[in-house]
C-alpha cells in the first residue's frame, strides 16, 4: 500500500521570472516525482494561484466589493496552475488522476488509485493551505508540507525585517501566535500558513512543515522524513 503524502504548492514557484529556472525546477518535480512513485509514494499537490490569482483579483477588485466573489476568480486561478501540473506529470507516464477534483474527499478517494492527485482551491474563505491541511487530515497522511519560496517560518516578515529570525522547530501553537488564528485572508492575500490551516492541523493534531519548495531537495527530504532545511512544525 502507497503512502500517502500531501504538499500545498506556492502558486508562485511555478512562474520565476527567468524562464531558465521555471524549466529547470519543472524539470527537478518531474524527476522528484518518478522518483517518489516508484518508491510506492502517492502525493496530494494542492497548487495556489499565485500571480494569476493576484492578477485577475486585482483587476476585479476595482469593480466588485465582495469578497467571496474576488475568492472565486482567486480559486479559478489555482485550478488552472492544478491543471498545469497534472499535464506536465502525465506527459512523464506518471499515475496521474485526470479530473482536477473540486473538494477534498474526492481528491482523498483518487488518492486510493492514483500516484499524483493535483487540485486547487475549494470554495472561498480559505487558502489552498487550508485545503492541503484538509486533504492531509481525510487521506491519513501524516504531516502536510507548505512548500513556498521562503526557507522558514520567521518570528517577523522577512521582506520587510531584514533581522527576521528564522525558526528550525515550533509548535502549532506558536505558529498560530505568529500567523493569527481566528483571522481570515482578504482574497489575494497570503501569510506563510494560512491561519486556518493552522487552525486545523491543531484540532487533528497534524504536524506541518514549510519548505522552499524552489529547492527540490529540501522538499524531497520533508516528504520522506529525512533531515530538511526548513521549519518542522509539531503537534
């Protein structure tokens, strides 16, 4: 029997800005994802939105005030980065899931049959995070990795804390101090974890883990349990 595995994938690290480094990581998940496949891994990859997301609230915004409605066209932009990760793994000769699955325990039941089940958001309110956390709690894995394009979970934003400290090992708790539990995200918006991830992974008692998922090796590493660069988040 497969073991399941379930990352929330920054929209944001499939469109760098050089054109060099986007092929060279789809060319690293390709080889990371054969390589986990034949080690009898199955992965859930909940994709964000990332800059088509943004973009497309952004332009709406100016003509719609309602929050739920800007979420939609934000989750529309996370199925079509879904959709674009599920093609490319296919190509491969990958047991990829054809159907893009529009709720989590859909996507826990295509987990059953399938090497790679790709998704993107759900309905609005939440982030693809809170998504991976779900699918990460029905499909029994054991921990979900927030693969993004910053190496840790820092006490400060680093952008704009250049004395930001990075944490190696926290609690959900602390994370939740840090992120702010009981706090939704304006649409477009994003926070290192979505706070009502984290709200999740503490009512079922899921560990997290955040991973810069531009370094293929860290992430392989979390998947597996080995050693990582990164912040391991306990229950």
């Amino acid at each position: 029997m497969a073991t399941i595995h379930v990352i929330a994938l920054g929209g944001s690290l499939l469109r760098p800005e050089e054109a060099e480094k986007r092929e060279q990581w789809f060319s690293r998940l390709k080889q990371m994802v054969v390589h986990l496949e034949g080690m009898q891994h199955s992965i859930g990859i909940v994709v964000g939105g990332g800059a088509p997301a943004r973009e497309g609230i952004e332009v709406a915004r100016k003509h719609i005030s309602d929050e739920n409605k800007l979420d939609k066209i934000g989750i529309a932009a996370t199925r079509l980065n879904a959709s674009i990760i599920q093609q490319v793994l296919t190509e491969v000769g990958i047991n990829v899931a054809e159907e893009i699955p529009s709720t989590t325990s859909h996507a826990a039941d295509l987990l059953q049959s399938h090497s790679i089940v790709c998704m993107g958001g759900t309905v609005p309110g939440h982030t693809t995070d809170a998504v991976a956390t779900s699918l990460a709690i029905e499909a029994g894995a054991e921990i979900c990795i927030i693969a993004t394009n910053v190496s840790h979970v820092y006490d400060s934003d680093p952008r704009v804390n250049e004395n930001a400290k990075p944490f190696t090992e926290i609690s959900l708790s602390q994370l939740g101090e840090i992120c702010g539990i009981g706090t939704t995200l304006p649409a477009g918006t994003s926070s290192v974890v979505d706070p009502i991830a984290v709200e999740r992974a503490i009512s079922a008692s899921l560990d997290l883990a955040v991973v810069d998922g531009r370094q293929m090796d860290r992430l392989e590493n979390a998947i597996l349990g080995l050693e990582f660069e990164g912040t391991k988040i306990s229950a």
